[in-house]
C-alpha cells in the first residue's frame, strides 16, 4: 500500500487513524473482520500503535477467555530481535486501569512490546507497577495524558516515524480535534447497527474537519476500505 500523507510536525510521528466501522458509523455492535482489519493495519507498517486504555481493555476479551496468572517472564522485557518488523503498542492509561492486565497485551503476537503513557497525577501505585515490571512508560501532562506531547517523546526516544491509532471514538477525537492526524484510514463493515450503536467520532466538539478521498479499495467483495487525508486548516 502506498501511504499518502501530507507534510505534518517534524518533531512529530505522522499518525493515521485505523478503524472498522459499521454502515452508520459504529465501532460496536457488530462483527468485524479482525483478518481484514489487521491485515489492513499492518500493510502501513507502523513504528507502533496507540491505543486508548478503554479500548485496550474491551480488547483482552479477544486475546484470552480468562486473564491468565503472572509467570516470572512477564517481568521481564521480551529479546527484540533486529529483524522484528512488529509494531509496539502505546497504550495511553493515565488513571491506572490497566493494572493487572498489561501482561496480556506483553505476550500478544502482534506487539513488540508495551509503552504506557502516563500523566502527572497518574496514582504512584500503578507507576510502580509498571517499573517492576520493566515497562517503558512516558509521563506526559498534568491530569490527562498530553497525546501531542506523548507522541514527541516517543519520536525523540525511539525514533518512531508513523503511528497508527486502532482505538476507539474519545481517543480518536482528541487526536483529530489537535490537528494531530494526516490520514483516516476505515473499513467499511456493510451492517447497519441502530440507535444502539456506538459513533466513532462522538467525542468531537469542533465541526468543520475537512477530509479528501485519496483511496477507495473493496476488499474480499464484501467492504470497502476507504483512505482519507485530512486537510490542514
């Protein structure tokens, strides 16, 4: 896939927006399809994804049946291997609730490890937590974790040039509505949810975000995986 993107902050990763939506916008209530999805996601090749705590924690459901006991190695930081083409996965968790559950996300296939970004009042518990268990994390903001700030650090620490988001409407919103975003990248589910459905962009106030169709794709005959740039004001 070629990625389209405008020429954003230098000091910042360009960041794209990935989800899976339903015919009136949901990002719940119906199945995707986590093949198509990821599928998708990974052909961006992102330096790591970022993810809202929210949604990190909806998300252990797919990855085991029960929460599984520490072992010893979850202490430990995985052997990277130079070769190892997978994303990390910033996990933004400011209040902490995510503790006792990070090790999933640790062992997961899909991550090369776990970056958690934190804020000022962040409860010292779950910082603690985090160190003993050798996890990188980025504290960033006083109440709430400063995305924009967050996503600098990380570029300057670890050199991330593309991040993708894979997250749902409260952290996607905020990263719209800073300027934050060069492209929405959707696949388009044909199910239509209702009034029980769960918009993914309900969390934005301002109005007027102006976004240019740069690629429409249909995918398996059944979705369409829709690319749109943003257009900077």
């Amino acid at each position: 896939m070629t990625l389209i993107l405008g020429i954003g902050d230098n000091m910042l990763p360009r960041l794209v927006i990935h989800n899976s939506i339903s015919i009136d916008g949901s990002t719940t209530g119906f199945n995707a399809n986590l093949e198509v999805h990821y599928g998708i996601l990974g052909s961006y090749e992102p330096d790591a994804m970022i993810v809202g705590s929210n949604t990190a924690k909806t998300g252990t459901q797919f990855f085991c049946d029960k929460i599984p006991q520490e072992e010893e190695s979850d202490f430990k930081k995985p052997d990277i291997l130079p070769e190892d083409k997978r994303a990390y996965w910033m996990i933004a968790d400011s209040r902490g609730i995510l503790e006792g559950l990070m090790h999933v996300f640790r062992r997961s296939e899909y991550s090369k490890d776990v970056i958690v970004l934190v804020s000022e009042k962040t409860p010292e518990p779950y910082i603690n937590y985090l160190k003993e268990r050798n996890y990188d994390f980025i504290r960033a903001g006083a109440e709430k974790v400063d995305i924009k700030q967050a996503l600098e650090i990380a570029a300057e620490r670890y050199g991330f040039k593309l991040v993708v988001s894979d997250s749902g409407g409260i952290l996607n919103s905020i990263l719209l509505e800073q300027g934050l975003v060069e492209e929405v990248s959707l696949i388009l589910t044909p199910e239509i949810v209702g009034r029980t459905g769960t918009n993914l962009f309900r969390g934005i106030e301002k109005s007027g975000i102006q976004l240019e169709l740069v690629r429409n794709e249909i995918v398996e005959k059944k979705y369409v995986h829709l690319v749109y740039r943003v257009l900077k004001e």
